[in-house]
C-alpha cells in the first residue's frame, strides 16, 4: 500500500512526532535509517490504520524488528511492494523488444533487396544458379525468423512475469493485511467506479455499513489477539455470504463495508440480515485452550445510491442507519428508510 504525504503545519506537533518515532524505534532496536524512520513517523501520526494494525501485532507477539520485519514494513507500506529492480527489468524488456524488432526489420530488407538481385540476375544468368541461391537465402531467412520467434517468445514471458509482479503489488497495496478484504484505497477505487456503472445503466447500487458490537470489550477483556480473531471471522463470514460480483472492504477499526450493485435497498437488507444472523451463529473461542469467550454480534446500515448524488452522501446515509441500529439495541439491520421515521418521533 503506498501511503499518501503527510503534511503538517504546526512545527512543534511534528517535532513531537518525529521524538515518538525515534524513542520507539530506540526502544524496538530499529535502525534509525530513512525508511524505517518514514514508517515509524506515519505509525505514530496514524496516518494508515493497516500499518498500525500490523506494528500493533507485531510489537503484542514480541516480534523482533530484524533486518528482514524492517525491509517487509518498508516494502509494503512505503515502496508499494514492488521490487526495487522492476524499472530496470522493464527498460531491458523495452530496449530488448526494440532491438528484436529492429532485427526483423533489417532482416525483412535484406530478403527484399536478395529478391530484387534474383530477378535482376534471372536474365543474366544461369536461372539454375540463381535458384540455388534463392533456396540458400530462403533457407538462412527461415532459420533467422525461428531464432527471431524463440527470442519474441522470450521476452514475451518476461513482460508476463512483469505484469503479473505489477497485479499482485497493486491488489497487495489494496488489501488489507489482517482480514483479507479490500482496504480503503481499494474501496474508494471499487465505490467511484460502481457509482459511474449506476449512473450510465441506471442499474441499483447499495451499500451495507456493518459494525462489530462491543468490539472494544473483546480487546480490553481478552486482548488485541482476540480481537484480531473476531475481525477475521467476522470478515469472513461477511465475505461468504456476498456474491462474486459484490465488493466487501473494510471501512476501518471494526468497520467494514460491502458495495452490492445491480441489488435494491429490498435486496440488499434481506443480504445483511442474512449476514447478521450468519456472524450471530459464530462462536469465538480462545485458541490457546479452546475456551469459550461468547458470540459476536453485528449492526448494519443499508441504503441505496440515488442518481446525482455523491458517494459521500449515500455513505452518510449508511452511516446514520448503522448509528440508529446501534442506539436501538445493536444487533440489527436499518436502512435509510427508517432514518425519515427516527426523525419524525425526534419531532
């Protein structure tokens, strides 16, 4: 995931980020070199919540921040995950390609230019000479073209490997590394494009806004472990229960989002009933000793894309159903119909 700049103004509230950074880093044995530093200051600013999630994790299980942790940190939250050598890999690819071409190019002059020579020579000539050495180009012009063909097939291999390096750095920087879904980079990407497929079909577009009840009682019960635990049954649960065509990411913290098109506000409530009940069913245990620590419960906002508008608004929508699921007891589905009756009993 590449992280956008962070850009302060205040002096003294930057200056006291970059001493967190470095007392961390000082307290973890972190090498205080450019990138590590880059990392530890955007930890500390919580400018990505997978980083801090990841750091979170790592620091809980007493991982130590070796060469190796430093390098896979840096990789995939500053530098995207892509190897430092894939330009050069492409410029070699590029000027190999060229030159491949260039060759056949010249080759394809030279057999031009040799028939151009026969025909002149046919009236000069002994045509039987003339044949044999037709036969003689044709057969170095065929040994060329197979070399030309081996060596195309090649680097098409290659610039493969590339674009396949290049797929799995972009899904890896759009995904979220402790549950699997997409992250919010992802999702804002997935949301923009569903909303201009809406709007050019007139196709239905939801959204379902779903929040893990109590989250905060699991991790200062049992521990951040355990609530990673019930982030990842959750999203699994939740990722189950969609469709392939269906977008499920997660919004943040205990937050995740699915973004259903081609599905109504109807439709897309019965699925995160479906979804509710489903996660309700679960039971989380704690690994270690296989004791029971209690079900999960979840509350989900639903509303439905209105032609026009933004996906701020339709996300605000969710969000106000969601808050009124959880004022309401929690472990229910609202949808944005029932917002216009919570605001006539306010009334």
């Amino acid at each position: 995931m590449v992280l956008c700049p962070i850009e302060f103004t205040d002096f003294e509230y930057t200056s006291s980020l970059a001493g967190q950074a470095n007392a961390l880093m000082a307290k973890y044995h972190v090498p205080p070199s450019p990138d590590n530093f880059a990392i530890w200051f955007r930890y500390v600013a919580r400018s990505s919540l997978e980083l801090t999630r990841t750091i979170d994790v790592l620091v809980s299980n007493r991982k130590p921040f070796d060469e190796a942790t430093n390098r896979q940190l840096a990789r995939i939250y500053l530098l995207g995950d892509q190897p430092a050598d894939l330009s050069e890999r492409i410029r070699g690819l590029v000027n190999g390609a060229k030159g491949l071409l260039v060759s056949a190019i010249d080759d394809q002059t030279a057999q031009i230019k040799t028939l151009q020579d026969a025909s002149t020579r046919m009236s000069q000539s002994d045509p039987k000479v003339v044949i044999n050495g037709l036969v003689d180009e044709l057969l170095k012009a065929t040994s060329r073209a197979k070399n030309l063909e081996s060596r195309f097939g090649e680097t098409s291999q290659e610039l493969d490997k590339v674009k396949e390096t290049l797929e799995r750095a972009d899904r890896s920087a759009k995904t979220d590394t402790l549950t699997g879904l997409a992250n919010r980079r992802g999702l804002d990407e997935a949301l923009n494009a569903a909303q201009i497929r809406a709007m050019e079909s007139g196709s239905p577009l939801s959204i379902l806004l779903i929040d893990i009840d109590h989250f905060k009682r699991f991790n200062d019960t049992y521990g951040h472990q355990v609530g990673d635990q019930v982030l990842r049954l959750t999203a699994g649960v939740f990722k189950e229960q969609l469709r392939e065509t269906d977008f499920p990411a997660r919004y943040g913290g205990e937050e995740m989002m699915g973004v259903l098109e081609g599905t109504d506000l109807r439709a897309a409530s019965e699925v995160a009933e479906r979804i509710r009940i489903k996660v309700s069913e679960r039971r989380i245990t704690r690994r270690s000793n296989g004791e029971a620590l209690g079900v999960i419960t979840i509350s989900i906002g639903v509303a439905e894309f209105q032609p026009g508008e933004s996906i701020g608004d339709l996300v605000e929508r969710a969000d106000r159903a969601l808050y009124l699921a959880k004022r309401n007891g929690r472990n229910r589905t609202v949808t944005e119909l029932e917002l216009e009756g919570d605001v006539a009993a306010a009334q």
